[in-house]
C-alpha cells in the first residue's frame, strides 16, 4: 500500500534563506510525486510533478524537489525564502490513474519570519 | 480559460439538514473529484466522476453522495449533517486519466452547528 509522511508539520524560515520541506513515500509501484501549494481560504496549486523522467524536478516561483529512490524521498527546496511563500505544502503519491490512488500528505504549513 | 468553480463558497447548517455543493469543472475537463479537508482528517477522498459515471469512492457514509451532469458539473450532496461534517469541501478536474495535475477550485467552507 502507498503512503506519504510529510517529516514536519510546522517550518519556520527568515525571508531570503533556503526552504526545505521534507517528504518519504511509500510505494509498491514507480509512483507519480506531486508537491502542491495550498494559500489560506484558496485550493492547492501544483508546483511540480514527477514521473519517472528526471529525478531534479524544477517547478513554479523557484521551487525544486529531488526524487530519490533509495532513500523514498521527494523532498522541495527553494533557495530563498519570499514573504509570499507562506503557505501550506502537501506533497502527493499516486499509484494509477484514479484519484481513488492518490495519497495526500498531512501538509507543512511554511511560516516567513521577515 | 476559466478555472474550477466552486459555489457556494461559504455556508452554515444545523444537524439534520442537508447541503448541496456544486462544482464546474475546466472547459474540456472530464474528470471531477471531491475531497474533504479538515484540520484532524487532512485531504481524505470522496468520490471521482467521468464521463457521468461515478469511477470510485472514498471511504465515506452513505449519506454522503454526487453526480456529473452531462456537461461534466458535478454536485454533492451530504444529508443528515453531523457535527463531524463541518470542513472544506475541495473539487478538482483534469483532463487526463493520470497521472496528471489536479486542477482545484477554491472549496466550499461548510459549518455544521
């Protein structure tokens, strides 16, 4: 069965320094990965994808993430934090092509500290 | 294009009433689902609709339930609100079978008093 641990519920980063938002699967199956973006009172957003092609995965306003197998990882980065990052993070496992196969994870919700 | 729209956005109910949300997907989408949002709960599954017909559902009562028009809208229906039931209703299309991105509309706020 697939799941998806989001490592920590809450991160705290001043404006300007690296952003780095952990994420571990699990998966019987080569998964699909999704990071997506949540604004308060707004729907998620896509921020990248991966599917089996390239594991540096670069996605919208700056955001990056790293699928790497050995370690069931896909965790997103940014090289410096903006004010207007702050936002919830909810990275995503898919096995197939229902939205019944896939897996949210519990969010991390980003604060910017100015 | 326009994107998912999703009404009413907010709403109040008592126990026992039920409530109907409505979602129009992307021009050209097909395929809608229904996710619930709550603070205890995460992001949980409720149904998926192609095509008008209903392809899974989550791991929700029965008095939870939805259809897609032929125009692809879909609505939901909860009956007998519970307390429980307070969260945030998300919809999202795409117009692909998958893997592929989620398109999601700004969700239904619905408040269970």
């Amino acid at each position: 069965a697939q799941s998806v641990t989001q490592l920590d519920s809450h991160v705290s980063v001043s404006e300007g320094t690296p952003v780095l938002l952990r994420c571990n699967y699990s998966s019987s199956y080569s998964p699909s990965l999704f990071w997506y973006v949540q604004h308060p009172n707004k729907g998620l957003q896509l921020l990248l994808k991966y599917t089996s092609a390239a594991t540096l995965v670069k996605g919208i306003n700056g955001f990056e993430a790293e699928f790497k197998k050995s370690e069931t990882s896909f965790h997103l980065t940014k090289p410096s934090a903006h004010m207007s990052d702050a936002a919830e993070y909810f990275c995503v496992v898919s096995e197939g092509s229902s939205a019944s196969k896939i897996i949210f994870g519990s969010g991390t919700r980003l604060s910017i500290r100015p | 294009k326009a994107g998912v729209t999703q009404t009413p956005r907010y709403l109040i109910k008592t126990r026992g009433q039920q409530v109907t949300l409505s979602c129009s997907p992307i021009s050209g989408h097909r395929s809608v689902s229904w996710y619930q949002q709550t603070p205890g709960q995460g992001l949980q599954f409720l149904f998926e609709y192609f095509s008008e017909t209903q392809r899974n559902k989550g791991n929700f009562p029965g008095r939870f339930s939805g259809r897609q028009f032929s125009n692809s809208r879909s609505e939901m229906n909860v009956s007998t609100l519970e307390l429980g039931d307070s969260a945030l209703y998300l919809c999202a299309s795409t117009d692909v079978e998958g893997p592929g991105e989620l398109f999601f509309g700004e969700g239904s706020r619905l408040t269970v008093l």
